[in-house]
C-alpha cells in the first residue's frame, strides 16, 4: 500500500477489492493546504512533544520540570524513577513537550469477565420519563452484578445540543466531553422534592405518560426535564460541592456550558447563529456570559449531576463506555475550538462492493497538525471524559488513530482522500490515560482494517472486537485478546435473523438486502445454537453459553436479545423517515426484562468466574 506509517495525505489506497485507487489531485492538494503544506510536510508551528517511554535510552542529556512541578535531570536512560505523565523539557532551544507513556495500556492478568451491552436511552423502566436515565441503569447494574456480570458495555452518553430537534444519534454528539442531560434522574436531584412541591406528582405522572409510546420522543423528554430541572436549580443555592467542581473544570466547562445557552435561544448549529456569537472566545460571547451567569452555570450544575449520577451507577457494576469517533459539525466541541478541527472536511468511507457510494459521516475531523502542536492535549482530555468512572472504554472505529478518511464538503465520497494520523504519538496517548484510570481499552476493528492496526492492538495490549455474525470460526476459536459478542447496534438481534423478521423489514423499507451474506450469518448462529429446530429463546441462549465458552477475556451480551427484540437499534443509510433509529424502547420495562426466565439464563451463561 502506498503511504508511509508517518502522518499526511495517502495520494493512492488500496479499496477492499484489493485495487489501488488514485485520489483526487484536488482533493489531495486542498487537504495538504488544510495540513499546512503539501501533504502535511511543512508548517509545524510548535515543536512536537518528545514521546519517552521507561528503558528508552537517551540522545543526550535533559532537564524536566516534572507534571508536579519537580525539576528532574535525566542523563543516559529514562529510568523506573520518572514519573508517567506530562512534563517539559528546558534547554537552550526553549521549552519542549516531554511526554513519557507507559506504552501498554492496562490490562489486568487473568482478564475474563462476561457483561451486558446496553443501549441506554432504550432501557426504560416504569420510573422512567420516556427514556432510559443513569438511575436506570444503577438498578440494571445491581441485577446484573448480582447474577454474575462483571461490566456492562454502554452506548455513548455524550452530550447532545439541548434544543429541539435533539439529534438521536449517541454517534453523533455535540460533544464527546461533556454529557446528555436526558440521562438524569430528575427525582434523585438534591433537593427536588422541596423546590418542586405538589407540583412534582404531575410531572413524574407526566413523564411516566411518555413511557406509553415505544417511540423515544426526546424533545418532549427534554421539555418535561428542564421544565423541573431549572425550578430545582431556581429555588435552591449552588453548594459548596458543585462550585468546587465547577472549578476544577476550568475553561472547558464553561464553553461547553455556554454553548448551551446560546443554543438554547438560537438553536443547535452554530454556523446557524448570529456572526458574533459564532466566536467562543469573541467580545459578544464574554459579554453573553457576563449578562446570564445563572443560565450558564444551569447547564454547568447539569453536568455535575450527570457526574454524581453516573458514578452511582458505576458503584452498581463496573462501566465500560464508548467513544464515538467524531462530533457534530455545528456543535459544542467544534464551536468551542474551530482550529482543532478541518472544518472544510468530513469523515467518512470510500466506495466499495457492499456500498456504491461510499459513506460521509458528517463529522469533521480533527486537523492532526493541529493536535500534534498541542502536545495531543485534546485527546487526553476526550479519553479521560471516556475513562471517567469507567473499567474501560471502547473505541468506535479504532483506525480512526491511524487514518481518517477526508471528504470535501460539498463534495461525494469518491472524492475522498485516507490522511494519516501520528498513530505511535496518538497511541502513546492512550496509553497513558488507560494505565492512569485502570482502565482497559478496546478497539472496534471490524471490517477492512490494515495489518499494521491489528499489530500495533496487540503490542499495546488493545483488545479487539470479535462478533459471531462475522466469524468463520467457531467462538472456541476466538482470539484470547478480544472484547467478543453475536452482534452490535448496526447488526440484527438473534431473534431477528432466526426468525427473519430483520429481512423482512429492511426489505419493507426499501434497503438492499445481501442475502448471501444475510444465509451465511444464519448458518453461523445455527452452528452455535446446535439445533435449526429451537425455539428462539433457546436459540439465544445456546448462542451465548458457546460465546461465554470462548477465549476471549471479555464478552458481552446485547440486552435486546435477553428481550427477544425483533428490531436493530440502528439500520445504517437510513433516515429517521424510513427507520426510527435510535429511538426504539425495549418493548418491556427493564425490570420485566430483567425477571424474565430468557434473562435470568443468558445471566448464568456470563458467569465466567
């Protein structure tokens, strides 16, 4: 393949066919100008952060001053006394970056534990208002840690722009940061009952009301929500507790925080917004927080909460989060920093067999010129969001750490172009942030995936994705060093392809269905079941005990299976008029789910001691 392991842009790729595809010479020269020069090799405005790892053997001597503000002199080695982290190098040539990154991420010896994946927002219980919130998923913790499971996996909870229409997506947030206040328990907020009096009955009896309808209907969650959330927040005083952590935030909060409010009054795409109030750091926006401070330290004081309810439910069962792989082009995080991002492009995939078109995400990427010069402080701060009261996280799309696939705007698909991303520095990143939480990493490496991203997985101690739907082998063939399920939020339940209710209803939409491909995933699952005569609850669990019976350190099981769900989450390519992604609850209240004998026997197949 041509294109160097450094970063800059790929001039030619090879597709999945295995054919070299030129990129266009427009393409190519637009994104070496969004680099700062041809294909990204002139322009560094800032030195590169120097990356050490313990046992590297030193070009000459340095001085550190140390994270902590410690001077440390280094002579020949990186020795086992330097401490992880973030430093800074001082010499003659100025200051410099000195990062020193384990290398390996965490993961614990003798690593083998089975848990739920659980699309939150479709968790609902009969306390619910319309969607699945964290207390939910405390109790759903609780069971589950009771019958054995020793994680679960969680769709993204990132932050969605809180004005309406609410994007459904957790694929596509306005900030992969901060979080989405939908998730909130609004009773278990301090002092709830007392700000809100009689009048709280109504609104629980309402928001129950919203459980009624399958259809998750997020504006009118968000209504009844904020509705109660800023009487609360009216009629009590900031504690002590919050304004702490409100602090201890720093800028970023408060961006984020104010981008709510602006949004609130004129919607959720910045670029949609008043030319002044486009500029996060611009005279209009410092007088704007000046003028409403108590609007913007609401959604400061929701992100707290958020906090505080999201480590109760890590106390329940240990929390494996998900990182999306980009951001919504007009929301918090690209306002709140536009030179992070290449804003003249989006992420996407170039054409292949399966896909004519290819695919455009419509999320820009980030600029890795940009967060090189940083010293990758950006995506430190991203993983420790993600790492944040998590035992791991799960990266979507994890070659998005080697290279991204840049379409102009405007423009389709076949006028992409791969740019390459500074994957050692990016890995050593993460790293660092995995071993500082104790947290694990996995990566979602499914479909076309180069060697050299499966390698470098495996020597940074990064488990791998394996599905059933995919496999040729048998789940006792599944590699040790792996995250393994049946199937994802983009892929049909076990019931739906037992039964053939997923073919079915793609095909009423008008999707294109690969039925080769569709067969060989059923012979797959009835290989596992053992039996093409089973019920489909029994199919289920066959599936899993011989899931549950593989190598891999970690597998999961879909809570839509334990409900015999019919309907994927998701149906990629579709809009919200052919298909309500997203937006589907369980069609039983978890704690239906939950006491049913389906769950109570794919829970005794996840006890993997």
């Amino acid at each position: 393949m041509t294109g160097a392991l450094h970063w800059g842009v790929q001039a030619e790729y090879e597709d999945a066919a295995g054919r070299l595809i030129a990129a266009p010479p427009a393409t190519v020269q637009a994104v070496g100008a969004a680099l700062g020069g041809e294909g990204g090799a002139v322009g560094v405005h800032a030195p590169p952060p120097l990356m050490l790892h313990p046992g590297d053997r030193l070009e000459r001597p340095l001085d550190l001053v140390t994270e902590d503000r410690r001077p440390l002199h280094l002579e020949v080695t990186v020795g086992p006394g330097v401490p992880l982290g973030y430093h800074t190098a001082i010499g003659p040539g100025g200051p410099r970056a000195v990062i020193v990154s384990p290398r390996r991420c965490h993961l614990p010896a003798g690593l083998r534990s089975g848990g739920w994946a659980v699309q939150v927002y479709s968790a609902r219980s009969e306390q619910s208002w319309g969607i699945g919130d964290l207390a939910d998923l405390r109790d759903f913790g609780g069971w589950a840690s009771a019958t054995g499971a020793g994680f679960a996996l969680l769709s993204p909870l990132n932050a969605a722009v809180p004005s309406v229409p609410i994007e459904p997506s957790p694929y596509l947030p306005s900030s992969r940061r901060w979080r989405n206040l939908l998730y909130l328990r609004v009773e278990e907020v301090p002092g709830c009952a007392a700000a809100l009096g009689a009048d709280l009955d109504r609104l629980v009896a309402a928001g129950r009301a919203l459980n009624r309808h399958r259809h998750i209907d997020r504006d009118a969650v968000a209504a009844l929500k904020l509705d109660a959330l800023r009487r609360i927040d009216a009629a009590i005083p900031p504690t002590p507790e919050f304004l702490a952590w409100r602090r201890s935030q720093g800028e970023d909060l408060e961006r984020f925080a104010t981008f709510c409010v602006i949004a609130e009054d004129h919607g959720g795409d910045f670029r949609r917004w008043p030319t002044e109030l486009r500029v996060a750091g611009g005279p209009a926006v410092r007088e704007l927080r000046e003028r409403e401070p108590r609007r913007v330290g609401f959604h400061a004081w929701l992100q707290w909460l958020l906090d505080g309810q999201l480590a109760r439910a890590a106390a329940a069962v240990p929390l494996m989060a998900d990182l999306p792989i980009g951001v919504d082009p007009g929301g918090a995080d690209v306002w709140s920093d536009p030179d992070l991002f290449a804003r003249d492009f989006s992420v996407g995939a170039p054409p292949d067999l399966f896909n004519a078109l290819g695919q455009d995400w419509a999320q820009p990427p980030w600029n890795p010129r940009t967060l090189q010069a940083r010293g990758y402080a950006p995506l430190a701060a991203v993983l420790r969001a993600g790492f944040r009261h998590a035992m791991g996280i799960r990266i979507d799309h994890v070659m998005g750490l080697f290279r991204l696939f840049w379409i102009p705007r405007g423009s389709g698909p076949d006028a992409g172009v791969f740019v390459r991303y500074p994957a050692p520095e990016m890995l050593d990143i993460l790293a660092l942030e995995s071993v500082r939480a104790g947290a694990v990493v996995v990566g979602e490496d499914l479909g076309t995936v180069e060697d050299v991203v499966r390698e470098e997985m495996q020597a940074r101690d990064i488990l791998s994705y394996r599905l059933l739907w995919f496999a040729d082998d048998e789940p006792s063939a599944f590699p040790v060093r792996a995250l393994s399920a049946v199937t994802t939020h983009d892929l049909p339940t076990i019931a739906g392809m037992w039964t053939g209710t997923d073919t079915a209803r793609l095909r009423a939409i008008g999707v294109p269905v690969n039925d080769q491909g569709t067969a060989v995933m059923r012979r797959r699952l009835s290989r596992a079941a053992g039996d093409d005569s089973l019920e489909t609850a029994d199919v289920i669990v066959n599936a899993y005990t011989a899931l549950c019976a593989s190598p891999s350190m970690l597998v999961v099981a879909a809570l839509e299976d334990a409900a015999e769900v019919v309907e994927r989450p998701n149906i990629p390519g579709t809009t919200v008029e052919r298909s309500p992604n997203w937006s589907l609850a369980l069609h039983r209240p978890l704690d239906q789910i939950t006491a049913s004998p389906l769950a109570g026997r794919i829970a005794r197949a996840l006890r993997r001691g």
